[in-house]
C-alpha cells in the first residue's frame, strides 16, 4: 500500500496543519544552532518556506527550492526572489556554491534510493566546511507512549518490515560517510501543535498518506487500526507533541 502527498493540493493547508508558526520557529531555532553564520543556504524541499524564512538574516541568504509549485507560491512571498523550483536530486546550484543545505521533513518522504541521490547532491553542492542539516529517523518522533502511538507501532511493525526507513540514522550516518561528510551535532525541537487525535491518525491511515514507508499493510491491519483508533476516548483530543531529531554533518 503506497500512499503519494500531493503538496500542491496540500499546500494552502499544509501551514496550518504542520503545527504553523510555533512548529517552524522550533525547528528554525534549533536549525540556527547547527548553521554557519554568514553565507548562501539551500532550503531542499522548503516547501511554503514557514521555516527557511526565519533562518533568514542580514549576513545570511536563504534560498527555498522545492519541487511543488503550490509550496513554492507561498514560500515566495516570504522569500521574495528567493523560491526555486528543483528537484532535490538535481539541485540547480554549481558545485561547492553553497554554505549550508538544510532538508525539514524531506529525506523521510522519498524511496532510499532518491535520499541517497539527494545527500550526493549536497555534497556536490556544499563548499569544503559547508554543513549539510537535515530531520532523521522521523518515525521515530512520535514516542510519547500514548494510546495513538500503541497502534501506530503496531501498524509499523505489520507494514514496514522489513522495510527500513530512508532516513533511518544508522542508515544515512552511512549513507552521508560515503560522501565524504562528517557528523557534527544532533540536536531536537518540539513540534509544537502537532500532537495526533485519533481521529486526525486515523483519516490519515485511511486517506492512504504517509504510507509510503508500510508497503507490507494489509486490508485486515489497516481495519483493525482504524477500529482500534474508534474506540479510544478523547478522540479529537491531541496527544503528546512529537520531538524531532536534526542532525548535521560538514563537508
Ligand atoms: C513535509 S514538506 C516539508 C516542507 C518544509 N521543509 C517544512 O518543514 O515545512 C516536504 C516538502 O518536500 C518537497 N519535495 C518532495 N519531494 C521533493 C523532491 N524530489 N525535490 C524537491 N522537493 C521535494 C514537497 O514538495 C514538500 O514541499
């Protein structure tokens, strides 16, 4: 079962629904820490650029590429001139041109092999010292032990293995030693307002998104979760706020 976003369709609710400003300030803040602070910076799937606008400053020049133009349409009008359509396994930038790449929620979205293509891209990209920053091991930010999370699991397990994720940490600290980058800190941010209601976990089971990574799950599993999910109390009720994980590497 393989579920495709389409972020054109999802753009005009994408901030929003992605835990809008207090989400892509916690992710900024903790991406500042990680950043050089004078230089160009490549926001690889940026999206409506609700985070890569805050990294912006006067010694530092944000640019967001993206590969929908609906994403991109709201990110121009934070970054005016600075939204480019691009896919992020060619990314239109010379090589070594750039102090920093930043990937938010990217690497997670694609099959392993276009995660890899991406990270080369990076690397090709980047200047000797640039930092590459990206969120890992994305399924993994939901661990508050709630009831939601239970089932959730349980989903994973019927449906992933032995699929592993493409931006699993062990796989991409391989995957980035390959080419030629070195692991700098890792650091996290809350996201804020994005606590899962049942009832939200299970439209998205339904709708078939976010499965990308559950290739193995069944009719009778997919079912028997969203039976599980009816019958929790509270069932608009957000559970605990997810914590992700950023790492950085330097080229
Ligand atoms: C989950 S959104 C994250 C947006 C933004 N980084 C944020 O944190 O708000 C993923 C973004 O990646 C973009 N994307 C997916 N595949 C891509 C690709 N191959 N090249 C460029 N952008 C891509 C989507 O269009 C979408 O805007």
């Amino acid at each position: 079962m393989v579920g495709v976003l389409d972020y054109d369709t999802e753009a005009g609710r994408y901030d929003a629904t992605r835990g809008g400003e207090a989400r892509a300030l916690a992710a900024a803040t903790a991406l500042d820490a990680l950043l050089p602070a004078t230089g160009v910076i490549a926001d690889i799937g940026g999206g409506t650029g609700i985070v890569s606008r805050h990294l912006a400053t006067p010694t530092r020049t944000v640019i967001v590429a993206d590969a929908s133009t609906g994403m991109l349409t709201l990110a121009a009008r934070r970054l005016p001139g600075r939204a480019v359509r691009a896919d992020a396994t060619r990314l239109p930038f010379a090589d070594a041109s750039l102090h920093a790449v930043t990937c938010i929620w990217l690497l997670h979205l694609l099959p392993p092999h276009l995660t890899d293509a991406v990270i080369t891209e990076a690397a090709r990209v980047l200047a000797p010292g640039g930092i590459l920053a990206a969120t890992i091991g994305k399924n993994n930010a939901h661990q508050g032990g709630d009831d939601t999370d239970a089932i959730l699991h349980r989903v994973h397990q019927q449906g992933g293995a032995p699929h592993i994720p493409s931006d699993d940490p062990e796989r991409l600290a391989q995957v980035t030693a390959t080419r030629g980058l070195t692991p700098q800190a890792t650091t996290t941010f809350t996201g804020h307002g994005q606590g899962r209601t049942p009832n939200n976990l299970a439209y998205d089971l339904a709708d078939g998104r976010h499965l990308t990574w559950l290739p193995h799950l069944t009719q009778t599993d997919l079912d028997a979760a969203l039976a599980d999910l009816a019958a929790l109390p509270g069932p608009d009720v957000p559970r605990t706020d997810p914590v992700y994980t950023l790492a950085s590497w330097r080229r």
